[in-house]
C-alpha cells in the first residue's frame, strides 16, 4: 500500500520536520506573514535554531530576550527591537521562520 507524502507544514503553519528547512523555506514562510528577510532576521533564525538544538525546548519571550541580549548584545536583545522585526510577536515568528515547533502557550 502506499503512504501519501505527510505535509511539510502543520495546520498553524510551522514546519513539521526541523531537517527540511532552508534559507529558501524561511523566506518563503516570512512572506505570508510579509516580511522580507534580511541579514538582521538570519542572525535572529540562526540564534533560535542554536538556542532549540543545545536545550531541546522553546523559551518564553522572556528569556528569549534576556537570550538575545547576552547572545548579541543590548540593542538586539530587547523587547522594542525583537517585536520591529519580527512582526511584533518575537517568538512566535521566529520560530515558524526558522522551523521549529509552534512555542508553548502560543495562540
């Protein structure tokens, strides 16, 4: 019998195998939000992927903040900052561009 291929997107949107993505899947997953993804954005995607592989779980928009700020410094790590530029809902967007699981808690 054969299996239909499972699609690469849950019904909220987030990819459902972190392997598949690609620069190319985030920037694609960022323009229906829109956004056009730019070197600010990457640094961010790159830095939740990390933070996902080394502990395994999401954080809360919190420690996200408080991870970005001693990852990349004050101007980057805050509140203002991280909501300009991902769509005013930080950890939510960047994880759905950078394909991770949809974050705990989030609507």
């Amino acid at each position: 019998m054969y299996d239909a291929p499972h699609p690469i997107l849950s019904a909220d949107g987030f990819l459902i195998d972190r392997e598949a993505w690609t620069p190319e899947l985030a920037r694609a997953l960022a323009a229906k939000i829109p956004l056009v993804l730019q070197e600010d954005h990457f640094e961010i995607i790159r830095f939740i992927r990390a933070y996902h592989e080394r502990f395994d779980h999401l954080p809360t928009n919190r420690l996200f903040i408080k991870a970005v700020e001693k990852a990349l410094g004050p101007e980057k790590g805050n509140s203002r900052y991280l909501n300009q530029l991902l769509a005013g809902a930080p950890v939510r967007t960047a994880c759905l561009i950078a394909g991770l699981p949809k974050p705990p808690g989030c609507l």
